[in-house]
C-alpha cells in the first residue's frame, strides 16, 4: 500500500511540516517520521489490525482486536498543538504511532504509543518520544505523562533512557511515569 503523499495546499491547516523527517534507526534501516493526517485512517485501522494481541493489551490495556470508526476517527483527527500524532512510516506502511493529548491551556500532556511487533526494538519508541517532546515543547508543553502496565518493560525502559528527568509510581496496578521536557 501506498503512502498518501498530499500536496502543501492540501494538508491541514495547522499541519506542522517541520515535524517531517527522515530517520535512521538503531539497526541502520531507514524510516519517514511525520505528524498523522486525516488520510491516515486506513493505515492506522491496518497497523492496529497487524498488531499482536500482547501488543494490542500492553497499548488498550486489554483485548482490542478492531478500533471503532468514531475512535479511529479521533486518533487521525489532531489540531497539532493540543493533540498531535506523529507516525512512522516504511515502505508506505504505518509501522508505528507517538501521540500526545493535553487539556487546553496545562503544561501537562498524556503520552502513548505503539510499534507493530515486526519493528519493535528498532529504536522507534525512543525516536516517537524525543520528536513529540521537541514538539510538545514548542507549544509550551513541559511534562509528559504516560500510564503504562507494570510487565511492559520495553515501554519502561523508553521513558527511563529518554534523558528527561523521570520520576515513575505504582497505582492500581498500573506505572504512571511522569518525564519533565
């Protein structure tokens, strides 16, 4: 499948171009990093539906084998300042999705992603982090906060080499790890 490659006119308007870049990962295989677009729809439903059922739980939590339209919707429906995705793209797939949510107005942001199993300890989860800082940080974000399940330590570990101060706490069964950008 091909990637969708849109002309400037018609991408959103607030879209944050400079957000778009190429990158080579721990591996040395290459991958195009760049904020979601509502054409992205298609390929996120694929990569959700590629994604392992242990991947699938770590991210939701639980068992999620199809994503609703309305939420599929959401996940592709960013303003890039409050909400904004950032995907990892190889050979025209979506192998990968960083996003961050924050209520108007805080400097406080929810963080998550997700790396279909194929590409999962490749460095992406760390090169998602580090871009949605840099532009978390831009738009006057400074701590990014993320819920994560205790036996999820490849996710764990992302946060704690990221290089921000960390500070992570058991509730409910669940490590909220909070980072300062």
């Amino acid at each position: 499948m091909s990637e969708p490659v849109p002309s400037s006119s018609r991408l959103p308007e607030n879209y944050r171009s400079g957000l778009v870049a190429k990158v080579t990962l721990a591996d040395g295989g290459p991958v195009r990093i760049r904020p979601i677009l509502p054409s992205d729809l298609g390929l996120l439903q694929l990569l959700h539906r590629s994604l392992s059922d242990e991947t699938v739980r770590l991210r939701f939590f639980g068992p999620r084998r199809e994503l609703p339209l309305r939420e599929l919707e959401r996940f592709v429906t960013v303003d890039y300042f409050d909400r904004l995705a950032i995907v990892a793209v190889v050979d025209g797939e979506l192998v990968a999705v960083g996003r961050y949510d924050r209520p108007p107005g805080s400097i406080e942001a929810e963080v998550a992603f997700v790396v279909r199993d194929d590409h999962q300890k490749r460095g992406l989860g760390t090169v998602l982090l580090r871009n949605l800082a840099s532009a978390a940080k831009a738009v006057g974000i400074s701590r990014l906060v993320a819920d994560t399940l205790p036996e999820n330590h490849p996710m764990l570990d992302v946060f704690r080499h990221a290089g921000f101060p960390e500070h992570a706490r058991l509730e409910q069964g669940v490590v909220r790890v909070t980072l300062e950008i």
